[in-house]
C-alpha cells in the first residue's frame, strides 16, 4: 500500500466492498485510513465534519486528501457484533436513536441528510452509538435510512422472527419520538431494502423477495399504529 499521508503503519486490512480500509497506527495513536476509487470521499468528508460540529457522535476527520480519509478509530464492537446476544434490543435501540438525531439536526422540511448504509455494521457501540460510512449521504426521505436498518435486522439470523418484528415497532417507536418524524409508507423502504439485498444473497434470494412481498401487503409496522 502506497500510503496518501506520512507516518503511517498499517495494523490490518478491513473487510470492504468498495474501498480500502484500514487500522493505521501513528506514533502510537491508532486511526483509520480510507482510500477511495471514487470522488465520494468529498461527501464522506463533509458528512463527518458536518456531522462533528453538530454533536453528533461520528469518528473525527484528522487529515485529507484527494480520495482519501485519515479518521479518528472509534474502539467498540459492531452493532452488528451484539445481533442474536442479549445486548441486542439496547444496541438496535441505539442505532434508532442515533438515526434520529442525525435525521433531526439535518432536516429541512419534509427531506433530511440521509445517511445511507443504515446497516448495523455500520454503527460501533462504544461509550454511544456512533455512526460509520458516509459516503452515499445524500438528500432524501428518512424512510431510506431507516428501511433499510429495519430490513437488516429482519433478514439476519434468526430471520423474520416474531421478536424481531416487536423489536422494529420499538425501533420505529424510539425514532419518531426523539426525531419529531412521523414516518410514512415504511414497510415499502423496508421492502425495496430486502430486495436489494436479495442481489447478494443468492441462498436467500427467493424468501427475501417473499417476505418483501409480505410486508408490503401486511404492512406489520403501520397496521399497529392505526
């Protein structure tokens, strides 16, 4: 790796789709370097400042350069990590709230600074939830982000279970009070979100695309609230 900034040794490679990513060590500080194949780095970096200065709990930006990221390595285990655990329900709960805040302070009418992502590996439990990967923020409806964390948690395993049903209405309970959003037609995010994921996921494509289906026509987050 031909490193973008000086002073840099790399501890490890993380795992990425579209980038490169790793845990850097710099005079004994440890920091996260990100080299991108594309010019999203720019709204990555504006996200995270942005984000920053508003109180919101995102790894600090320390250094950039064209298409890369030097950023603050936030200790903790993947949101993800605590799935199937008995840390879930505070984790998953965490991950609302902390969608809630971001959607809240950048809201301008009926559109917010969607965060993309919204999966829970991308969110680290440390001394609070902090958000990762900002990449495909971008102006949209809340619905997006958080579609698209419930779908996550619903098709990971056990998947599509009763309790993980409860534990989504609770999900959306959390974020509408503390965001002030009422959400709207939300079973259809959560249903374009397992499609997308069923592109991926060759095993599950089939049921994905069913349960899509299903929670589209039952539409089991709304039903209740009626």
């Amino acid at each position: 790796m031909n490193a973008p900034f000086e002073g840099l040794a790399v501890i490890k490679k993380f795992p990425s789709r579209k980038n490169a990513v790793y845990l850097v060590d710099r005079g004994g500080w440890r920091l996260v370097l990100k080299i991108y194949e594309s010019d999203r780095w720019k709204v990555e970096a504006e996200a995270l400042v942005d984000a920053r200065k508003s109180g919101i709990a995102v790894p600090g930006v320390v250094e950039e350069k064209e298409r890369a990221l030097l950023m603050e390595f936030i200790p903790g285990r993947s949101v993800n990590d605590y799935l199937g655990t008995g840390g879930m329900r505070d984790a998953v709960l965490g991950v609302a709230g902390w969608l809630a805040a971001y959607h809240k302070t950048f809201r301008k009418g009926d559109e917010v600074r969607v965060k993309s992502d919204a999966i829970f590996k991308n969110f680290i439990a440390s001394d609070r939830i902090y958000g990762l990967d900002f990449e495909n923020s971008h102006a949209g409806r809340p619905e997006e982000d958080v579609g698209e964390a419930l779908a996550y948690l619903l098709d990971t395993d056990p998947m599509f279970t009763d309790d993980k049903f409860g534990l989504g209405r609770e999900f959306i309970g959390r974020y509408e009070r503390e965001s002030g959003i009422r959400l709207k037609n939300i079973e259809a995010d959560v249903g374009n979100a397992l499609r997308e994921a069923a592109l991926f996921r060759p095993a599950h494509r089939e049921l994905l695309i069913k349960k899509a289906d299903e929670i589209e026509a039952s539409l089991p987050f709304t039903r209740v609230r009626r």
